[in-house]
C-alpha cells in the first residue's frame, strides 16, 4: 500500500543521511576548528567538581548527577538527553502509520540518527568516542536498511496486519513514548562517552577504565559482525525459497546450527559492549542508572522474543522444529 511504500522511502533516505553525517563527524571533525585529540581533554575543559558548592544540599546533587562542564552542541541545538529523546520520538513517529515500525525500523532510525546528532556536535573528543558512537550508528542504520528491505513472506505480514489492527491512536501514543524513551536510555553510554571523553569524575577507577573501553568496543563491534552475518544469512535463505516457491521453513545451518537467534545475540552485544564502553565516562548514580536500565530494557526484550517466536515456529513446524530446539541454544550458543 501507498503508506507502505512511503515510509519505506523515507527510512532510506534517513538512514543514508545519518550514514554521511556519521562519516563526516568521525572523518573530518565538526567542521572549522574541531578539535580531534587521543589524549585526555584538557583540564581546563572537564574540571573536577566545582568548588563553589559547599551546602550539603548541593553536595549530595552533585554525588548523583552527572556534571557536564562543556555542552555539545549542533546547530546551535545543546546535545543532551533531552535532545536525544526528542530525536527518538522524531524517528519512530512513522509508527502511527505502521505500528511494527515503533520497534523496527524506528529503532534502528533513532539509534543512527542519535549517533550521527552527537557525533556531529563533538568539539573535543577521542578516537574511543568516536569509534563507539560510530559504532552505534552502524548498528542502527544497518538494522533499519534491512527490516526495510528484507523479503515480503505472508505469514509475517499477516501476523504484523493483526497487530496493526489492534491498536487505537491513543495506545500508539503510549507505546511511541515508551519505546523513545527506552532507545534514548539504550544510547546513554554513547552520549556520556561524546560528552565526557577524558571521564572527568568517573564512577570508575582510573585503573580499570582503559580495559573497559577497549573490551567493550569489542564487544559491540562484534556483536555488529554476528548480527550482519546472521541477518544477511536468514534473508538470504528466504529469498531462495520465494524465488523456488518453496514452502516456508527455518534456518539451521552457519552461526544457526548453534543458536536459532545468532542475530539477537549480536544485538545483545551490540549494547552489552556499549554499555561498558561508556560507564568511565559517567559522572553520576541516576546517568549509570539509565544507562543500566535501557540496556536490561533491550535485553529482556531480545529475551522475550526468542521466547515468541520459537513458540510460533514450534506451532508452524511441529516435531522437526522441536528436535532443532534441543540441539540448540536460543540465544547463547549450545556447547
């Protein structure tokens, strides 16, 4: 349909607008007289708490919120939590139209286009920062490119139709603020490590901090790879079964012959590895928080997922399916 069709063009030229400003950040800076440096960011840029508050009031504020002494900004525009929330609620907007698209293509819309609006604001940052935020915006324009442009199966698109139909404009309305909210806490530990680069007034100690960025980077990185491979892999073998009219079946062979779901696996790295990337970069209990709170948020989600659908494939496939299962992990690898 038309509004089908619409939307899908629209998602296409976001994410490749959210690809070239990603590009352009990480390659050649924020523009005249960015300030691109593998070193700690001067002190006079990230002092330490400031010496002003004295009351027991301001000190206990100050023990829990983050303390951001430089504000990012582009277009004129602050780069904060705020900012990020609102670019969420922009990219999954198109949800009232489709409403699958509030956790699908909205999703990987919002988590590129945060990433590509920090990296553009940055003045002062690190390659580690970069590369994390970049790494974010990877995950999500790929993901939007390819739940747009996957095959069309009947089944699914007569599951995603009943979905479609059982709900009003008032629960859309829920359902987009809660879903935006949730992706803007997701990106938190990517907005902290743009924001904070030389982890001015870490919940970390200093020693560990090193260790962390650099395991969780390849983390997430991998976790692109596996999510790419996987995906790239299913859409592959449904397109060869469209194209030979062949009835509809499962997986089992790659990464799928050791996990039924290698690609929520890869996401769950994708934002596991973000999550530890980011924590030296946080400042304060109620931003770790957040940060924690969007990462189990996602988890429980992938988690609940493999539950539905194997539950669904079970239904659909019968016995073979079932001796698949136990010969498998659902998420996790079975050794």
């Amino acid at each position: 349909p038309a509004p089908f069709l619409a939307t899908e063009m629209q998602s296409r030229v976001l994410i490749a607008l959210c690809l070239a400003a990603s590009a352009h950040a990480s390659l050649i800076g924020a523009g005249p007289g960015s300030i691109r440096t593998p070193l700690a960011a001067p002190k006079s840029a990230f002092p330490a708490a400031p010496a002003r508050r004295t009351s027991g009031l301001d000190r206990s504020i100050a023990s829990i919120m983050p303390i951001h002494p430089i504000t990012n900004k582009l277009l004129g525009v602050p780069i904060t939590e705020a900012t990020t929330f609102a670019l969420s609620l922009l990219a999954t907007a198109p949800g009232f139209n489709s409403f699958v698209h509030f956790f699908s293509t909205g999703y990987g819309l919002s988590m590129a286009a945060m990433a590509s609006a920090t990296m553009g604001s940055t003045m002062i940052t690190t390659p580690a920062a970069m590369v994390h935020n970049f790494g974010c915006a990877v995950h999500g324009a790929r993901l939007a490119h390819f739940v747009t442009n996957r095959p069309s199966w009947k089944s699914r698109d007569d599951r995603l139709k009943e979905i479609d139909a059982k709900f009003s404009t008032g629960k859309r309305a829920k359902v987009w603020v809660a879903y935006s909210a949730l992706y803007a806490l997701m990106f938190t530990p990517c907005l902290a490590h743009i924001r904070n680069p030389a982890f001015a007034n870490s919940l970390v100690p200093a020693k560990v901090r090193g260790p962390m960025v650099a395991a969780g980077l390849a983390i997430q990185w991998a976790g692109i790879a596996i999510e790419t491979v996987s995906d790239n892999a299913k859409q592959s073998h449904k397109k060869q079964l469209l194209e030979a009219k062949k009835k509809d079946t499962w997986l089992e062979t790659g990464l799928y012959s050791k996990t039924r779901h290698p690609n929520y696996l890869g996401e769950a790295m994708v934002h596991a590895g973000s999550l530890l990337a980011g924590a030296p970069a946080m400042t304060g209990v109620l931003q770790a928080a957040g940060a924690a709170l969007g990462t189990a948020g996602i988890s429980f989600s992938l988690l609940a997922s493999v539950k539905k659908y194997d539950a669904i494939a079970e239904k659909k496939y019968g016995k073979k399916y079932k001796e698949y299962m136990a010969r498998t992990g659902g998420m996790l690898p079975k050794l």
